[in-house]
C-alpha cells in the first residue's frame, strides 16, 4: 500500500481508497511468536488509566472526511469498562522489551523500513530509492527502531519518545509479553475523545485555540518547510493530556488498534457493531489511528478524533507507534 502519511507493503487485495493514499505496506506473513509474560514483562504495563466505559457516538460526519474512510455515520456506541495507557510505548520500554524477548522487528527482518525524506542525511537520501507516488518516503536499508533515521542515527536522546518502525505484528509481540493488548478501535476512539461529544479534537473544534499549539502535526509548507516546534516525533507527555488523562492521542505517531480494517463493516446497527465492536473477523489491514507528525492539511487531515487509517500488519515506518490496554 502507498501512502502520503504512513508507508507500508502491499495487501493482497489493495482494499479501499483510503489505503491508496496512506502509507506504503509490504504483503502479509505470520506474527512471530514471544514467551508469555514475565514478572518484569507485567511490570511494563502498570499505571494502565481505568476507564468506565459505557455509550457515547462515536464517528464523524467531517466535511474534511475521505469517503472510502469510513469515518461516518456517528453512532451509538457502547463499552465495557477497560484501561488503556496515558501514552504511546516510549524507546525506553520497548528496548527493556527487546533485551528481555530477543524480538526482531519485521523493520529488521526485512532490512529496510520507511523514513521522511527531509529527516535523512544527504548520502542515505541518495542511496533510498523514493516511494513512486508519495516520493518524500523513502525505504531505507537499515531503518528500524534502533536507528529510526538509517544507519548512523539512534535513540539515545530520545528515551521518552514514542517507538517508532514498529509494525503491528510486533505491537503484538510487545503486548503478549507485558500481559496487555491493542485497544480496539472503539475503545481507542473512547479514550482519545476524553469525554467530549462531537468535537474533531479532544480540546473542542479549533485546532490552535488562542494560536497555542497543541498536537505534533507538520507545520508551514509540506514537504519543504517545517515550522513546528519538533522536528518530528515529540516526547510522549509532551503538550496537554485530554480529559481522560491521555497524552498526544492525535498528531506525534500512528497508533495501531487490533481490528481489522473495513470502510463498511460498522454501518449496519447490529449488537456486534454497537456493543463492544471488534471490527471485521478478517481482512488484509489493520487499523491505525490519531495522525502523525507528518500529518498536513494539504494531504493527509486525519489528525481528528473520528478521523482512520490502515496498513498491513507487517509495515512499519518512522511514524507508527501504538499504546497498550487491558
């Protein structure tokens, strides 16, 4: 699958436009297997939030909405109580993952993953070949969560920045080790909104209230000239929390969530798309939410509340991340 916001590797069925204009993928392989959690597996999943749970509409009926999305119709929706982490899984958790599992990445296993181009140097620019529609990707040989920029760079300066080439197969991985799971889609939606009704943002309908700036988003003119405060993944805790506590829900990294992706699957009003919905039993793509740091009005506004996305479970790129729950 090709993408403006988040590259990837090609499903066997290409599915919806959305997938076309959202990120690269690679074709789908078997999840690797991890040992069950350990104590100090358990450990990395404390301090989950507890929410209530209960109904609330979830979904849009955004005018800045991609129809082949599947964002709308806002519906009723209801949840049982369940947790979910104030942010997204920091480097410093996942290595503590890594040296405990020994787990390799799909990044690391295929050798290469994608990076913005305005992040590379000048040699690994000329050595990455671009992505044909969105050229501003590049598959870099080397690329992976230790070195989200290529060979020669690290994460030694950012310990509390959300993880980054992480596919959603090692997403898994992480959550089978810690005792935790990838919220679903509801669930994820629930937590992000913060208790809000119908607004495109956990803070209300304006993106910058007073020009304060408040999510990760690219700023100026994509893709040659960046503004923003970061240059691009932000602190996990950096601006404000939402009113349930949750940090950088949109903008920042793409979020995985454990449905299955379908563009249709939640319009019929059935017990098992409005009580706890799981999403489709099956499908080539996973869903992903909340934007990226990459994310510009110009091409790619998903950075709203209702807004969707998806790639193949085995893609991974500079900006996809994900949070846990239980």
């Amino acid at each position: 699958m090709l993408s403006c916001c988040t590259p990837g590797h090609e499903p066997a069925d290409p599915g919806p436009t959305v997938l076309t204009l959202l990120s690269p993928g690679r074709p789908p392989v078997p999840a690797p297997s991890v040992p069950a959690p350990s104590p100090a597996a358990l450990r990395a999943a404390r301090g989950l939030l507890e929410l209530p749970g209960g109904t609330f509409l979830m979904g849009g009926q955004d005018p800045d909405a991609v129809p082949g999305d599947g964002e709308g119709p806002v519906r009723e929706v209801r949840l049982r109580p369940f947790a979910i982490a104030a942010t997204a899984v920091t480097n410093a958790e996942f290595a503590s993952f890594v040296r405990e599992t020994g787990h390799v990445t799909d990044a690391e296993r295929f050798g290469s993953s994608f990076v913005f181009e305005g992040l590379l140097t000048d040699r690994l620019r000329a050595a990455s070949p671009p992505v044909a529609a969105t050229p501003w990707w590049r598959s870099v040989a080397g690329a992976a969560w230790r070195t989200p920029e290529g060979p020669g760079s690290d994460f030694a300066a950012r310990q509390q920045h959300p993880v980054v080439h992480v596919s959603w197969n090692d997403a898994q991985a992480y959550c089978a080790w810690s005792g935790t799971r990838l919220p679903t889609e509801a669930q994820w939606e629930y937590a992000a909104r913060g208790g809000r009704t119908g607004t495109r943002y956990p803070w209300g309908d304006e993106l910058a209230p007073g020009g304060r700036e408040m999510l990760n988003i690219w700023q100026g003119d994509f893709p040659t000239r960046h503004t923003g405060r970061h240059r691009s993944t932000a602190p996990v805790r950096s601006y404000r929390p939402n009113g349930h506590g949750l940090y950088n829900v949109l903008g920042n990294v793409w979020e995985w969530c454990a449905d299955h992706f379908s563009p249709d699957h939640h319009r019929p009003a059935t017990p098992a798309t409005r009580h706890d919905p799981l999403g489709p039993p099956t499908g080539p793509t996973r869903v992903m939410r909340g934007g990226s740091h990459l994310c510009h009005a110009s091409y790619c506004n998903r950075y709203r509340l209702a807004a969707r996305s998806a790639n193949t479970p085995d893609s991974s790129s500079g900006n996809i991340g994900f949070r846990i729950a239980r």
